[in-house]
C-alpha cells in the first residue's frame, strides 16, 4: 500500500472518530519520519514501511524524531505490510490492516 494511501485511511479514521487530524511529514538533514499526527498535546510519529518482515530497525527515524522531541517512546508507530501487531519498549507496529487501531490507542491515552 503506498504512503497516501495510509495517509487517507488515517484520515478517514479520524474523521469517522469526530476529529479532524494534523498529520504532516518531517525531515532534517539526515533522517525523515512519514507522518506526525498532533493529536491533543502530544505528537506521534509514524514510519511507514512497505516490507511485510519486521526489523527493529525500522524504529530508526522514529527512534531519531523522539530523542528530539524528548517524547515518549510508546507514543511512536510504525505501519507496516505484515499482518502482526506488537507493542514494544521502542513503540507499536501495526499492520496496514489495522491503521484503525492507532487513531484508536490515540483517543484512549488522552482520556
């Protein structure tokens, strides 16, 4: 699934939930995260991967942004063309399949 593709059904999500999202891509001079989502008062950095086999090294660019940001690692998502979900020390890899789910661990942090 391409990026905007992923982009629209996160969009679509957010706004079945009644939320109009903030989502924009980010890059310095070495590294780029895919998406961040402002939602409330955090940020959430998602990497979108194609691959359909986990590595952590996927976590990199994420990874980077939240050294910077000096935001909580479990905020940070990575989507990915697998089928697995796991929520690990680094963040939470979700399937393409199961983008629904992010929006939805977003709305519950916040309550």
């Amino acid at each position: 699934m391409p990026i905007w593709q992923v982009y629209k059904e996160m969009q679509k999500n957010f706004y079945n939930a009644g939320y109009t999202p903030s989502l924009y891509f980010w890059r310095d001079r070495s590294k780029e995260v895919d998406c961040i989502i402002d939602y409330g008062t955090k940020s959430y950095p998602v990497e979108i991967k194609a691959g359909k086999t986990f590595s952590i090294y996927m976590f990199q660019s994420v990874d980077y942004w939240n050294s910077l940001a000096e935001a909580d690692p479990k905020n940070g998502y990575l989507i990915y063309g697998g089928n697995d979900h796991w929520s690990l020390k680094k963040g939470t890899v979700v399937p393409w399949s199961q983008t629904y789910s992010i929006i939805a661990s977003m709305m519950e942090r916040k309550r």
